[in-house]
C-alpha cells in the first residue's frame, strides 16, 4: 500500500476526500472557538454577578448538559440522516443557540437596569450556552467518527487528531474573542462585558448559517465500514450490542472523566494565574501589555482577567502542538500506549500544581494543556474501533460522557472555595489517572494488538 500522505484521505474505491475532510475540519475549528469562548466565561460572572466558584461552574453544567441532552437523539438522527444531513441539522440548531443571546442580553440589560433580577439573566445566558451545545452535539456525534471513515482505517486515529488540530486552533482565538467581549472596559475603566457579551454569539451565528449552505452543496458521502465485530450479523446474539464489548464502555468512562477534568482546567484557569501566580516583575508590564496586569490586594503586580483569558491562548497553543505533534506520533506508535502515557504525564503535572511549588507550578498547568491535546480524539476512536455500521450509535454514547464536564468542575469549585485554587486540582488527578489506566489496558478491553493493526481475536 502506498503510505504517503495523500493515501490517508483516499477510499475504497479510489476517491480522494480530502476536500470533504477540510471541509469537516472546519467544524472543529467552529467548536474550537465556542468552547474556547466557554472557557474564559466563568470569571465574568464571578465579578458582575458576585458567584463563587462552583456557582459560576452552572456555566459548564448547562454547556455539557446540552451534549447530555442531545447525544441519543443525534445518534439517532445522524443514522436517519446521514453524515450530511446530521452536519446541517447541527449548524442550524447552533445558530438558533448564537441568535438567542440576543434576547438574553436584553434580560441582562433590564437586570443591570433595576428592572429584573441578575439570577434571571445569568439564567437567560445559560439557556444559550446549552442551546449551542446541543447543536454542536450533532456536529460532534456525526464529525468525529466520521474523519475515522475518509480513507484507510489503519491512519484513523491520526485523521481524527489532524481534525482536533483545527479544534487546537479555534480554542486558541476563543479566549482572545472571549477576554476581548467578556471583559472589556470603557475609558473610564469601568466594565463593559455585560453590554457586549452576546456579539461573538451572533457572529457565530451567522457563520454557521453559511456554513449549512456550503453543506447542502458540498459533496459528503455517507461512507459504509467494516463491520469487525459482525454487529450487523443477522444472527440474534449477545455479542451484537455495543455494550458488551468492554473497550467502548470504558472509552466511555474514560472519555466521562478526561471531559471532567479538561472543563475543570479550562474554565478555572483565569482563577489559577490571578490568584496562584507568584509576584509577576514590573520590568515585564509594558505599556503594550497593560491591560495584562494590575496591583493586587497586597500591593504586587498581578495578572488581570483579561490578561489571564489572553494567557489562556497559550495554553491553547500548547494544546495545539501537542495535537499536531500528536497526530505524527500516532502514526509510529501506538494509539492505547501514547494514551496510557500522556494520560500518567497529567497525573504528574496536576500533583506539581497541587503541591504550589510557584512557577514551576505554573508551567504545569500550560503542560497540562499540551498532555491533554490527544485524549479526546484517541479515545473516541480506540472506543469506536470496530464497531462498523454501530459507530454512529456508539459516538452519541461516548459524546453523551460529555456530561462529565458538567458535574466536575462543580466538585474542583467547592474544593478551590473552600481551599484554594491550587488544592482543586486534586479533582483532575484522579481522572488522568482513569485515563491512564483505560489506555494501557485497552488491548486486554479490545482484544485487539493495538488500533492500526485492527487484529481483533474470535472472542466478539
């Protein structure tokens, strides 16, 4: 078999897809910056609206909660519509969810104006959160497995992770968009976030609507795989559910928990660097990073929240260059091993930074972001893996352990409030640690030798 680069995107039949793939990547890119955006929120209602920390945590529970809601159904959808159809229906909803803080931000308004209460405006933003979510629940049922299906099986997990890469990329301008909107101030100083929150939204909204007439016209197949466990066999047998192959339901769990503690990471890091930091020197605030600092409590120069959302895009750059990196090294070693790896590397930085050893462990938490740049693609598609015809079903299962990223980041809340920020991060510990342990064990889980080779034993 020819291996060079252009044979990942070519099918059975010949057809090179590379263009369907560009076009599918784009969708990462798109949920990149809305989960990006997500990330930088929590503080901005921590200072208009006095929350605590596992308050402003509602933030990610309504964002994952719509992936909860909608994971069954867009697996159900997606297999009567088709890959085409499940991408546009998800563009669609995401653009009702972008429209609706329009609304929301007219509640807000009322609210700041005396004319309503701040609980009902925060509740009118979450509303939208999750209405977006449960748009890009379609398009992440339906993208992710299939980038798994354009072209040779054994470069799956390394097309997957090409496409989490342009997910890498719009993580990185989400927090700049975010931290410019959520946090902006007149020239009086005085904060602005609330007035311009709902813009990015919008604008959101109106790609999205492009986007689902690009679709419409666009050529995607509706791509038929190799059923490796014969779940489609015609014969009644046990076998034939998904949940009785263990490396899908601990990719599951596994996926449950890794979710938990990205959300955990992400939506807490403006809290970590304005509160964790050591004394950051005056020789690096120049007046072109300004907006960066300001004097804290006790006098000594501090990261601002917008300069802490702006520092998250580097934390999303690691991220990216770990999915890039990444994507090559699945092609030589194994998927399940760079897993087990990367995951027990995170359980070391999370007890650096658990332990406060200044900026040592401050540089944990950016390498944090780079450990965590592979997990999510790996697992969905060691969790996929020889499922055939059933992966559709299956990914809505793995999408729904979303819904970890809406419990979790509530417990690391409590622990930072009643502790410090530090101290939360025992929570993200123990789930790299879950990480870890599922993709050591995965060829035992699979029966397989590992994801490239696709040798699965008579035991399915």
């Amino acid at each position: 078999m020819n291996t060079n680069k252009k044979s990942m995107f070519v099918s059975d039949d010949g057809k090179n897809l590379i263009v369907t793939f560009i076009l599918v990547s784009s969708l990462f890119l798109l949920w990149g910056v809305c989960n990006g955006m997500i990330d930088v929120m929590d503080k901005h209602f921590q200072t208009e609206l006095g929350l605590s920390k596992s308050q402003s945590a509602w933030v990610q529970f309504a964002h994952y909660l719509g992936y909860f809601l909608m994971a069954i159904p867009a697996g159900l959808l997606a297999n009567r519509l088709g890959y085409k159809g499940g991408i546009i229906a998800g563009l669609l909803m995401v653009a009702v969810g972008g429209f609706w803080f329009l609304p929301a931000a007219h509640i807000s308004a009322l609210a700041k104006a005396g004319s309503g209460s701040p609980n009902t405006a925060f509740v009118g933003y979450l509303v939208g959160v999750c209405a977006i979510a449960a748009g890009l629940t379609f398009l992440e049922t339906v993208a992710n497995p299939y980038t798994t299906v354009l072209g040779p099986k054994q470069y799956a997990a390394t097309r997957i992770n090409l496409a989490q890469s342009c997910n890498g990329i719009g993580w990185i301008f989400g927090p700049i968009i975010g931290g410019a909107f959520f946090y902006s101030k007149d020239a009086a100083g005085k904060s602005t976030g609330s007035e311009t929150l709902y813009i990015p939204y919008v604008v959101v909204a109106v790609v999205v609507l492009v986007l689902a007439v690009v679709f419409y016209f666009a050529y995607i197949p509706d791509i038929k795989t190799k059923d490796d466990y014969h779940l489609d066999d015609s014969t009644p047998d046990v076998s034939h559910s998904i949940w009785s192959h263990p490396h899908f339901v601990m990719a599951v769990a596994a996926q449950f928990f890794y979710v938990a503690a990205q959300a955990g990471i992400f939506s807490f890091f403006i809290n970590y660097m304005t509160a964790e930091t050591p004394a950051i020197p005056t020789s690096v605030t120049s007046d072109l990073l300004k907006s960066w600092f300001e004097t804290g409590k006790n006098g000594v120069i501090i990261l601002s929240d917008k300069g802490a959302a702006n520092l998250a895009s580097v934390g999303f750059f690691c991220f990216l260059i770990g999915r890039f990196t990444g994507a090559a090294i699945l092609r030589k070693f194994s998927a399940h091993k760079v897993l087990g790896l990367y995951g027990l590397m995170n359980v070391i930085m999370c007890l650096l930074i658990f332990l406060k050893l200044g900026w040592l462990s401050v540089a944990c938490v950016f390498l944090s972001y780079f450990f965590m740049s592979i997990m999510f693609p790996t697992i969905f598609a060691l969790g996929i893996f020889g499922l055939g015809a059933r992966a559709k079903k299956a990914s809505a299962y793995i999408v729904m352990a979303i819904m970890g990223g809406a419990i979790l980041p509530k417990l690391m809340g409590a622990v930072a409030d009643k502790y410090d920020m530090s101290r939360g991060f025992i929570v993200p510990l123990f789930c790299f640690a879950f990480v870890a342990f599922y993709g050591f064990n995965w060829p035992k889980f699979s029966q397989a030798k590992s994801l490239p080779g696709l040798k699965t034993s008579g035991e399915h």
